[in-house]
C-alpha cells in the first residue's frame, strides 16, 4: 500500500517546456547540458562503437518467440555475464506484468544473460531465500538491475546520437513531446532466476527504432500495463543532427548490450562499497538526473485504475520508491509494482 509520511518539502515544480519544435529541443538540450547532465560510466560504448573485447558477440535471429527465454535458455546452459541474443521480430515478447510486447519490424529487441558479483562475499543475483537478509537482498536486486539497465539504454542512446530520451519512473525510454505527454521509446523487463549459487538474471529491452513502414502492424499507443497509453518515438527519428543515421542491426544491439552490461557492472562495485545504503544508493544521483519528470506535478495510478495520490514528484528513494509532496504538505511513497506515474 502507498505509504504517507508528514515531511514537508519546500521543492516548487519546475516550469514545463513549450511543445515539441526544433527550437524547444535546442533551448530542452542545453538546459540538460548545463544542469541534469547524465554522465557516462567508464567503459561504455561512448561516441566510438568499438565491441567490449571481454564480451562475447551479441547472437542475432531473425525471429524467435521471445529474446528473454532465449537468454535464459542459455543462461541455465552456462551463458557467462554479457552474453546477449536479439531478434528482429518477437511472436510472444511479453513485459513487466506478463502483458504482451508487440515486435513489429523495425525494433531492437534484445535480451543480456546478467551474472553481476555483489555484496562483500561476491554473491551471484539471486531472488530466492540464503540468509537472515536474503528477502531484502532479492527485492532489492530486482529494483536495481531494471534502473541500472535503464541508465544503459541511456547510454547506448548517447553513443548513437540521441541525447533526448529519458527515463519515465521507474525505467521505460521516453522522449518528452510536449507539456504534458511524453512518447515511449523502449521498456526494459528484468526476470532473475536461480540460488544464491549459480543465480542469474535476464535484462529484456525493447526499443523502437525505426517506424514500421508496409507490415500492417502500426501502433498508435504503447501500453505500460497501467491506466492510459503512451505514443510511441523511434530512435532514428531523435538522432542529433540531419544527417546521422543509426548503424546496422547488429551494431545497435551490441552498443546497447555493452552500455547497459557497463552500467551493471559499475552498479555492482559501488553496492560493495556501500551496501547497506538501499540496492539504488550507488546509482541514485545519476537515475534521479534522468528522469523527465522529477519536479512535475503528477498522478500516482493505481493497477487497477484507481487514483492513489496526486502531487509534486520530489525524488526517489533508495529502494526505487517514487516520493510525491502532496497538498497537504505530507509526501506519499508509491511503489512501482502496484502504481504508474501520469503527467498531472
């Protein structure tokens, strides 16, 4: 259930921008440039789109029914940390919520084998019991893998050239359109499998690159499995400058598999050095600058469509909580399992 507390916040919401223009994204990017500049973590693919040499190569199909059994299926056969299977169509690509993907052509769709080593002890992912602490350590890996993973699809955006997305809480790819809507771009499903022994987790992004032109599948709206929908944005359509245009199919998926497997591994050495700070802590800073709508007023949704609370969106916590400050002056914490972020 949402939980209220009695602090009150002083934040004001933030000023929204014009619609979407030419002149809106030049005046958008520079605000961005000199405020909520998201850093790169060292080792991402950056502005080259030279391969990581420790990584295997990313394997491609032409059609599968679903990238993360995929993975999975070669995880349990032995698939090290970064191992990674695309397909440029899905027949039953599903996201968070077991709701279905729709994979038309012209989309990355991509799944990464993670086996990232936390804690002190080195412990694999793992979302089953092993210890006095297991159940908070299983929750939060699940909170964090899907944010650090959404930090990564930034960065693999960057290094194609497109420095407009942005994260929507808790971590779907969004390009902001106009004062109050934003386009969905990608959304990312994290599965773990596995014992604390030999644990593993699944990263699924998709992410839509091209519009489909000519295959009768054209999405008008993108669900999210909450109430209302988004439009969707194409990847090739946001690149800086007229005359950029994105690499090959599989040049993409392995910029994003790099930049993504990058932000995990950063992620996992800073839980190390500080991992009783809340599985977010290492990457908070950096999510929190990357979210569109931080300082906006906005709608906390419920699953089944009900209104939970309506405010401003002050941050997130350390376990991926998004805080609202209400009216009233008290704040309301809604997790993402049970609740979505809608522009007010």
């Amino acid at each position: 259930m949402p939980r209220r507390t009695t602090r009150r916040s002083s934040a004001a919401p933030r000023c929204c921008a014009p619609p979407w223009s030419s002149a809106w994204y030049a005046s958008w990017r520079s605000r961005v440039t000199a405020g909520r500049k998201i850093p790169q973590v060292p080792g991402t693919p950056g502005t080259s789109r030279g391969r990581r040499a420790d990584l295997p190569a990313v394997e491609v199909l032409d059609s599968c029914e679903s990238t993360n059994d995929e993975a999975r299926r070669r995880a349990l056969a032995g698939a090290p940390h970064g191992a990674a299977v695309a397909a440029h169509r899905q027949t039953l690509g599903r996201g968070r919520r077991g709701h279905v993907w729709v994979s038309p052509p012209g989309g990355l769709y991509l799944s990464i084998v993670l086996r990232p080593k936390v804690g002190e002890r080195g412990d694999a992912v793992s979302g089953e019991k092993d210890g006095p602490r297991a159940g908070s350590r299983g929750l939060g890996l699940l909170r964090a893998l899907p944010v650090a993973s959404g930090l990564g699809a930034l960065d693999a955006c960057h290094a194609l050239g497109a420095t407009v997305p942005r994260l929507k809480w808790p971590n779907d790819l969004v390009i902001c359109n106009s004062v109050d809507r934003a386009r969905k771009l990608g959304g990312i499903l994290v599965e773990l499998s596995g014992s604390t022994s030999d644990g593993f987790a699944v990263c699924g992004i998709g992410v839509n690159l091209t519009r489909p032109k000519g295959n009768g599948i054209r999405p008008t709206a993108v669900h999210d499995g909450m109430a209302g929908a988004l439009e969707p944005a194409y990847l090739g359509e946001c690149l800086d400058g007229r005359d950029r245009e994105l690499p090959g199919y599989d040049a993409v998926a392995t910029v994003f598999r790099d930049a993504i497997v990058s932000r995990v591994d950063a992620w996992a050495k800073g839980l190390a050095v500080q991992p009783d700070d809340g599985p977010l802590a290492p990457i908070l800073a950096d999510y929190q600058a990357s979210l569109y709508n931080l300082d906006r007023r906005v709608r906390a949704v419920a699953t089944d469509g009900s209104l939970a609370g309506e405010g401003t969106f002050l941050s997130v916590d350390a376990w991926g909580h998004a805080v609202l400050g209400l009216a009233d002056g008290t704040t309301l914490s809604v997790d993402c399992e049970r609740t979505s972020l809608r522009d007010a």
